[in-house]
C-alpha cells in the first residue's frame, strides 16, 4: 500500500470518541452537540423541489464538467456575489462533488513528485484536509500559526526562502475555520506577490463566505481581491459548497473556479477519478445558486444565535464574535482536552478541543487551550448550552 497512509492522523471526531470513552454525561441534561460543523437548518423547499423534479436524469451518466446550465448558474453567481465580470462557464468553472473531496483531489492535480521535497503550506489550525492530501500527494506540510496576536492571519514573513523556493500548493481559508477572520485586501496582496514571485498555486478554500453578520459587507473573496489588485486569476482556484450556503450537507454539491489553464487540468484529472455530479443533483444545484432569499434567512438565523450566545459565555470563556462562519474560537484557562471533557461529563455538552484542530508546529500546538463550538443546534439548544456553561464552575 501506498506508505504515506501511515502518516495520516485519527481525524479530530475519531480523537473526541476516544477521549470521551468510558465516560458517562450527566444524565440530567439532554444532549447537545456543538463540535461538528454540520448545518441543522432545515433545507429550503426549492431545493428538494427540484432535487424530485429532476429524478429522470438518473437514467443517464453524467458528464464530469457537469451542464452548461449549472456552469452558467455558478458563473453568474460570482458574478452577483463578488462584482466581478462573468466567468467563462466553459472554461473557468467546474462543478464537485462538494469542497471537500475536491480540496483533496485538487493536491493530487497539483504537486509535482519529480521535484525535490514538494512543501503544502496551510494555516495552523486547519482542515485536516489539507494536511492528508498533502501527504498522499507525495509533499510536506508546512504550518503556519495563526494565533490571536497575530490577528490569526498567516505570517508569511516567517517562512524561509528555502521552504518558499519549494512550495507548490498553499491552502488558504477565508472566512477561516475555526477562528472566522477574514483575509483582508493586504494579505491577499503577500499572497499573490509571493505566488507570482515562487509560483505557488493558491486554493483558496471559501466553504464558510456566506455566513456573515452584515449584509452591506460581506467577505472579501480570493477572486475579488485579485480583482482589486488589478492580478487577474494566474495560479488561483478558489472552492466554494452549497452545503453551509444552502443547508444541503448530503447533497455534495460545490465548484471550484479561476485560472482557466489549472481549471482544464483538473476537469482532465477528474474525468479518471470519476466523480461526476448527479444530474438530479445538479438540477438542484442551480436552483439553490439562482437564490438569495433562503441564504439570507439562513443569516438571520445564525446571526440570532450568536447575538444570544456570545454575552452569555463571555463570563466564562474568552470569547468574541468572529468576522463570519458559525463557529466561536472560545479561549480557555484550562487545557482545552480537560474543558471538553468537563463540558461532556458534567453538562452533556459536546465541543472540539482546539488542540485536535492543529499541530505542532515552531514549538507550540497553537489551538491548545482553545475549544471550538459550533453553533449549528437551534437557538434554543445554544442558549441553553451557553447557559449551562455560564453557571459552570471553572
């Protein structure tokens, strides 16, 4: 088999399983999970509509560059989203199998082996994602820490010549998981001089853009901030999923989209690997991108919790409201595996240990004393969590 298998870790809900096992929570309390990021809300009608509207084109094999319709839907979509001029559906996007296989597949595209000790440059914490398809591409991860006197942004100043002159891929996640800051217009403009000068490919992974708290400013996206900086799309691809956006975790429904040439590699690439999108699916895909109205709902309703939440846990955990995403990056006094453990034990509430998020990395795992809450149960269920937490003797 393939040894860079050994190198991959447990996954961070394989490594909560093991911490919690033996132990009973307190039976007083019901349930509440708050450490997986997996939307609750209810999926919009028109999407299920179409989903069964369009259940004929299961008789047919599906092309891997997925329809026309679907492509121009998307491309339109940017179009609105970011104020960018259309891109060309035919060429400069290209429908997934939701963010996530296609995050991974995209390192395998990417990485050449023939050079001498590729490097994947990610943020610190991360998705563990990067960091396996990373591994079985054949390259070193290389970390940056994003902590919060550095306004969790990735330094890139700290990198040395010698790992630059070797990377290839480097991961970029605005809105950020699990910290929600957004890259401002400056640090995308050390990324893309820094790509142009090693010429390093940028994925920047955008799964988390449409969960924000302002209507008038929405985040700065990849393309966007190309865009402003007068670059164009030369070595970036940004990757974006229906699944927050629109409720439809199961459905598996995302694109990727930019550098026209990198986008034709990959169309190529995925053609072998076989993951075309179900047609049914792909109906529903553009209905669910030709709509606003249901993802400003699903603002509302995240912005409600975490206006309702935030105060409450002030008092116990250091805690703000992030730039966008529906997760808090909640600061502890205690180690974050012992707080997750407590939380579990005691309250029957579920969070990440921030440790589980990251690695070690320049002397020190920067998501220790950290726990990350997702905040994907109903406003009820968050309210009262945060209650039980507030009350709880630290």
């Amino acid at each position: 088999m393939n040894p860079n298998l050994n190198l991959l870790q447990p996954y961070p809900f394989q490594r909560l399983r093991d911490l919690f096992k033996g132990t009973t929570p307190n039976p007083s309390y019901s349930a509440i999970n708050l450490s997986i990021g997996e939307p609750k809300h209810a999926t919009p009608t028109l999407i299920k509509e179409a989903l069964v509207q369009n259940l004929a084109g299961l008789s047919s094999y599906p092309s891997t560059i997925g329809t026309l319709a679907l492509r121009e839907a998307i491309s339109n979509w940017i179009s609105r989203r970011y104020g960018l001029a259309p891109l060309n559906p035919e060429t400069a996007i290209l429908p997934v199998t939701g963010s996530r296989e296609a995050l991974f597949a995209f390192a395998q595209l990417i990485i050449d082996r023939s050079k001498e000790k590729p490097v994947v440059i990610s943020p610190n914490p991360f998705y563990q994602i990067y960091e396996g398809a990373a591994f079985l591409a054949g390259a070193e991860p290389y970390f940056l820490n994003t902590l919060p006197e550095n306004g969790h942004a990735m330094d890139f100043a700290s990198v040395p010549v010698e790992v630059l002159s070797r990377t290839q891929l480097v991961y970029v996640c605005s809105p950020g998981n699990p910290s929600g800051k957004v890259m401002s217009l400056a640090q995308w403009q050390v990324i893309f001089d820094l790509s142009d000068q090693y010429g390093f490919v940028i994925a920047a992974d955008e799964c988390y853009s449409e969960i924000y708290f302002d209507e008038a400013h929405p985040p700065l996206g990849a393309l966007q901030a190309a865009q402003q900086l007068n670059r164009g799309y030369k070595n970036l691809v940004i990757f974006s999923s229906l699944s927050k956006r629109s409720n439809v975790p199961g459905m598996r429904s995302g694109f990727v989209a930019g550098d026209e040439k990198i986008i034709e590699k990959f169309a190529l690439y995925r053609t072998y690997h076989g993951c075309a999108m179900n047609p049914a699916v792909q109906a529903a895909s553009i209905a669910a991108w030709n709509d606003e109205a249901h993802v400003v709902e699903n603002r509302t309703l995240y912005a409600a919790k975490f206006k309702a939440v935030t105060p409450l846990l002030q008092d116990a955990l250091a805690v703000e409201m992030p730039d966008a995403a529906f997760y808090l990056w909640a600061r502890s006094q205690q180690s974050d595996t012992a707080l997750a453990l407590k939380l579990y034990r005691e309250l029957n509430i579920t969070v990440l240990p921030g440790s589980y998020l990251a690695r070690e990395a320049h002397g020190l795992n920067p998501g220790e004393n950290f726990v990350r809450l997702a905040l994907v149960a109903s406003l009820d269920e968050c309210i009262e969590a945060a209650n039980r937490i507030k009350k709880m003797s630290f």
